[in-house]
C-alpha cells in the first residue's frame, strides 16, 4: 500500500510540475527600431549613435594619443532593433566579439589612423590635418525617431590652435548621417578653411566613385566576402574638388578618396556620410549604392 500510495504522489507531483512548466508560452520580444545614439565611457570613451540601418562610433579622449584620431567608425547592422549597448555589453562583459557576424552584424570596418567614414581634416598644403579624438560631447535630441548631438574636437596643427564643433544628426530610414562642422582657428571663427571629408580606401581596395554634379563621393568593397558601400555627400556648389591618395606600403591607413571643401563665412561646412551594407539586403552591389546616392 505504501509503495502505490508513494507512486501516486511521484505522478501527481510530475504531473504538477508538468502542468507548470507547459503553462504560458514565454514571449520573446524585439526591441522597436529606433534612433539611439550615448558616450560609452566603459569602451576608452567611444560615442556610438545608429538607426534602424546603419550604426556609428567616434573616437574619445581616453584614445588620445594612440593611432585613432578623427576618423569615424561603420558598425555594420543587418537587424532593425538597436545593437549599440546589446554589442558593447556581449563584448565588455560576456568576452563575445563584434568583430565577429553572430547574426546581426559586425564591425569588420577597419579605422585606425584614417579619417573612416566621413570623418574631417584640415586641408593644408595637399595633406590631410585631422584634429585627434573627440575632447567633448553633447546630446542636443534624443527620440525614438532621431538623435542629434555636438562632439568637439581641438588640436595644434603647425603652430595654430584648431577647434570643431561637428553637429550631427541621424532619423530613422536614413543612411547618412549629416554633419553641420564648425571651425575655430586660434578662437576666432576660420572662415574659408580647406576641409577634407574622407572615406578609407582600405589600403587602395575600395572601388571609387564619384558624381560632382549631385556633391557625391564614394568606394565600394568586399569585406569578409560581402560588399560595402561608403559614401561623402557635400552640396555640390561647395565641392571644390575630389582627391585620391594612394595607400603607402608601410601605411596602408593613407589611402582616402576625399572631398575638399571649405568653410563658409561662420566658419561651418555641411555634409552627410553613411554606407549600405550587402548583407542587410538592400544595397546589394556598386551599381545599386550609386543609384541611392543619386535617388537621395
């Protein structure tokens, strides 16, 4: 009697437990697209801003000094939802790389000592001048549906204190930032400043392309076995003209494909920079890349 008594309760208790555990499925939720853009102090001081396409990183104070300067940074997403904090966190406290594809993207896009993706530089006697890392920033507009924000760059070039207050802007759907950057030459406003805004040519292995006529520059790649578009827009009455330099051999960071413009008289150039990524399923070759360029 025991023994049945026993084996009733272990069914009883099994189909109990059963009943528990098969209760209301566990939902997972997505994340709503969004514009998302912060300080990421935990990571040498990047700042990161994305949308539901394309996702970004300037370099900081804690990187000043080291090969990083100005250049800006493509984190390649192919998921709508915000991947910022998810990739920083996998990576700064799982030991789960973003230099690795897990499903939603990576940072493949090598920066280093280049200007990257729209990043800025003095023009000065044929060479490129940028100002190093980021020493300030600000968030100005933070919504589900755009960010804007102010970071400062400062640095002495030949003799002469420059500052840039670079004002950039990201709304959902887009896949260009833009970039209102206003320049200081010894604490006045430096009006009729030569400006490069550049696009890394990966050591001369990016594919230029190029249309004066609507303010566009552009490279496309393969990276990892997938195509990337990088792209510069300027307006084209301020496109003075577009310049490639050759990588080095021994520094392969060198090469860019840039668009030389120059300040106005406050001081301010405007431009928009931003890629499209073959694998997010939308820009899927050279052709299509230059297309958007001309259709935006």
């Amino acid at each position: 009697m025991y023994a049945m008594i026993r084996s009733l309760m272990v069914l009883f208790c099994a189909a109990g437990f059963a009943a528990a555990t098969a209760g209301p499925a566990v939902e997972t939720v997505t994340p709503e697209p969004r514009a998302f853009a912060r300080f990421v102090p935990e990571r040498s001081d990047d700042f990161a801003w994305e949308n539901d396409l394309v996702a970004f990183r300037a370099y900081g104070p804690a990187l000043r000094g080291s090969r990083e300067n100005a250049g800006i940074d493509c984190w390649l997403k192919r998921v709508p939802y915000p991947i910022v904090d998810k990739w920083y966190d996998l990576s700064l406290n799982h030991g789960t790389s973003y230099h690795e594809d897990h499903g939603e993207g990576l940072d493949n896009y090598v920066v280093g000592a280049s200007l990257g993706c729209g990043g800025t530089a003095l023009w000065i006697d044929e060479q490129i001048y940028p100002l190093e890392t980021f020493i300030d920033w600000r968030i100005e507009e933070q919504t589900t549906e755009r960010v804007r924000f102010v970071l400062t760059y400062e640095n002495e070039v030949l003799g002469d204190v420059y500052r840039e207050e670079k004002r950039i802007g990201l709304s959902l759907g887009e896949r260009l930032f833009s970039a209102e950057s206003r320049f200081w030459k010894n604490g006045e406003p430096a009006v009729g400043l030569p400006i490069a805004v550049g696009l890394t040519t990966h050591g001369g292995k990016a594919q230029p392309a190029m249309n004066p006529a609507a303010g566009w520059i552009a490279l496309w790649e393969e990276l990892d076995g997938s195509g990337l578009g990088a792209a510069v827009r300027v307006p084209p009455a301020a496109l003075e003209r577009v310049v490639l330099i050759n990588a080095e051999e021994n520094d392969k960071d060198a090469g860019h494909l840039l668009a030389i413009t120059r300040t106005d008289a406050a001081g301010e150039v405007v431009y928009e920079a931003g890629y499209g990524w073959e694998k997010a399923d939308v820009i899927t070759d050279a052709g299509r890349w230059r297309e958007y360029l001309d259709e935006e």
